[in-house]
C-alpha cells in the first residue's frame, strides 16, 4: 500500500474548508499543516475542526510536506509567492548542506 501523500494547505477560508474536508476523507492523502498569516479565531477553528498544526510563520512550514497548496486571496499572491520563494531558497539550501556533510 502507497503510503499518503502529506499536504500543507495555506489559507484557512472557505475553499480550505472544503478541500481539507475532501483531504481528510480520503486515505490517499494526509492533511498535515495548515499556514495562516494571522493566528485569529476562525483559523485556530479550522486547525482544531481538521486536527493539524497552524503556524503562522512561514520558517514553520513542514518542509517534509509532499504537496503545498494555495488557497488565499488573489490580492495576496504576490505577497504569499515571494515569502514561499525564499521558504523555498532556504529548504534548497539546507538540503543542500545536509547532503554534503
């Protein structure tokens, strides 16, 4: 048996909901991380109704995570793209020195 693919879902809204919801009812997949750029209500709800850890840092995301996906606002693409690039520079790097010692 394959073993579940892990998700870090980013935005905790009403299209999260939703795809979470679809995520935790299937065995193919693991719902392990959800990001939130604020720790408010709503989203310490949606971390709590799926059981998975909220961060709110982006230096916190799982990077073991096999799929990372974007459910925000389109006026916050640009902000959240330029914090996963350099999430992403910084996980290549660390990689990269691990695979070197």
């Amino acid at each position: 048996m394959l073993k579940p693919s892990n998700i870090v879902i980013i935005g905790t809204g009403n299209v999260a909901y939703h795809i979470a919801a679809s995520f935790m009812a299937s065995t193919k997949t693991k719902l392990v991380q959800v990001f939130n750029h604020r720790n408010t209500k709503s989203a310490k709800a949606f971390s709590n109704t799926f059981h998975v850890p909220l961060v709110t840092n982006y230096n916190k995301l799982d990077t073991q995570a096999d799929i990372y996906i974007l459910c925000i606002k389109d006026s916050a693409l640009a902000e959240v793209a330029q914090q996963l690039a350099a999430f992403v520079l910084h996980f290549d790097r660390a990689v990269l020195e691990q695979r070197q010692v």
